[in-house]
C-alpha cells in the first residue's frame, strides 16, 4: 500500500470526522460562559479610535 492510499483512506474515514469536529468547536466557541467579555470587546473594538463629536 502506498502512502498516497493511505493519505486518502484516513482522509476519507477519519479526516472529516476530525475536520467535523474541529468546526464544531470554532463554531460553537464564542458560546461559551466565559467569552462574554471578550464577545463584547470585539463587539466594540471598530468604535475604540471613534471621537463623539
């Protein structure tokens, strides 16, 4: 067997259930108890350098 088949039967079988897993977790990241405050902080952040004229 060669390493390309391999390579693509872990891509095909395990691959995608990491790949799925993986963006489960970014998605679902921001959800967080903790995250909060970093949520809000980003909610602002394209207001900090805005002067209230």
């Amino acid at each position: 067997m060669s390493l390309y088949e391999t390579l693509r039967h872990f891509a095909d079988s395990y691959g995608l259930a990491v790949i799925f897993a993986l963006y489960l977790t970014l998605c679902l990241w921001h959800f967080r108890p903790g995250a909060g405050v970093h949520v809000d902080t980003a909610k602002h952040s394209i207001f900090k350098d805005q002067d209230d004229v």
